[in-house]
C-alpha cells in the first residue's frame, strides 16, 4: 500500500487458486500451500493440492503436486518452511481436525520423507495433531503436537531426535511456533481464557 495514495498494488495473484500457507526462505523466494475451490475434504485424486515456488520477481517458478510414481504429495498443505538448504518442509492435514504428518521434500519437489508421529506416543487416542513448524539454525524441524501437549524434533532426513511434553514445563497446548534471531522459540499456547507467548531456549 502506497502511503501517500492509500491505494493497493497486487504483487502475486493466484487465482482460482486459495493460498492456504506462505513461507519466505531464505533466498527470498516465497513457498504457497495451495488448494482448489470448495470443499477442503474428502480429497480425491481430482482435487488440486500444491506447493507452489514463486520467485523474489513475484514470477510463478514451480509447481511440486506428485512424487515420482504420480500419487498426491498433499492434502492439505496448512503450514510451510524451509532450511538453510532450501529443503521443504509441509504440514499436511488429513481432515478438519488437523490430523496430519510431516512432509519433506528438497528444493525440486522430490519426496524425502513423511513424518506421521512418534509410534510410541501418537497412538489412535493420541494422533499426531501437528499445528506449526519452525527450523533451527542447525536444521532442526521443530513441530508443535498441540492436541498432545507437545514438541516433536526432526533431524534434516526425517527421523526423530527429541520429544519434549511441554505439559511438564506448563505450556498447555503449543500452537504457534517462531524462530528468533538469537536462537530462541517462540511457543504460542492456544487456551481462549489464558494464551500466553512462552520464549525457550533450545540445547542442540
């Protein structure tokens, strides 16, 4: 918006496509979770779910929708970020209740893995319910589990390294997560009558 005109400038228009997430990485280039108009769910194979590549000119770069052997990489792409080596990481939803897993793949759209939960801990009475994601400086896919009172830490292939319950430091419910410039994590809690911003420091 020019402040002296108050007018407003579209820089990216993505339609008919609905933006469901946007990233900037680190190049500057822009991530999109996209989907078609309609309903969210079911999806079916005629349902259009992408993330799409848009480069610091504001032009259409890529498209990444299918692996290899052509299934769906996406059915809900809700949340996107990136690491220090332009791999992709996606927060896929399985339906309205957010159930969901991790999708990685690298900066041409090529799969490198899916995250579906701790198997110990994310049983049927606790599906994996992930609701951000952040990278650490090093790397390290933080995701917040907050159905489940938790934090789920991702090593650069998928596997993981760390489950912290963040009921036993009285963080109920982490939605939101950040990354500050010094190394910290921003943990948003999601209860209506006391959210709170939780600042933590990580030991990597």
């Amino acid at each position: 918006m020019s402040t002296k005109t108050m007018k407003t400038k579209t820089v990216l228009d993505m339609t008919p496509a609905l933006i469901l997430a946007i990233h900037m990485s680190k190049i500057g280039e822009l991530l999109l979770g996209l989907r078609e108009q309609g309903k969210k769910f079911p999806v079916t194979n005629l349902c259009t779910r992408q993330v799409a590549v848009v480069g610091t000119d504001y032009k259409h770069k890529s498209t990444f929708e299918r692996d290899d052997a052509g299934e769906k990489l996406f059915n809900y792409p809700g949340r996107i970020t990136s690491d220090s080596k332009n791999n992709i990481y996606v927060i896929d939803w399985f339906n309205d209740d957010k159930m969901g897993r991790i999708v990685g793949i690298d900066r041409n759209g090529r799969q490198r893995f899916f995250y579906n939960g701790c198997t110990s801990f994310n049983s049927h009475k606790a599906a994996f319910n992930p609701e951000d994601i952040a990278v650490t400086s090093k790397d390290t896919t933080i995701i917040s589990d907050s159905d489940n009172h938790a934090l789920h830490a991702l090593n650069v292939t998928g596997d993981l390294i760390g489950l912290q319950i963040t009921r036993n430091l009285g963080i109920l419910y982490p939605y939101s997560l950040s990354m500050d410039n010094e190394g910290f994590l921003l943990i948003g809690s999601a209860i209506n009558k006391d959210a709170k911003i939780h600042v933590v420091k990580l030991v990597q």
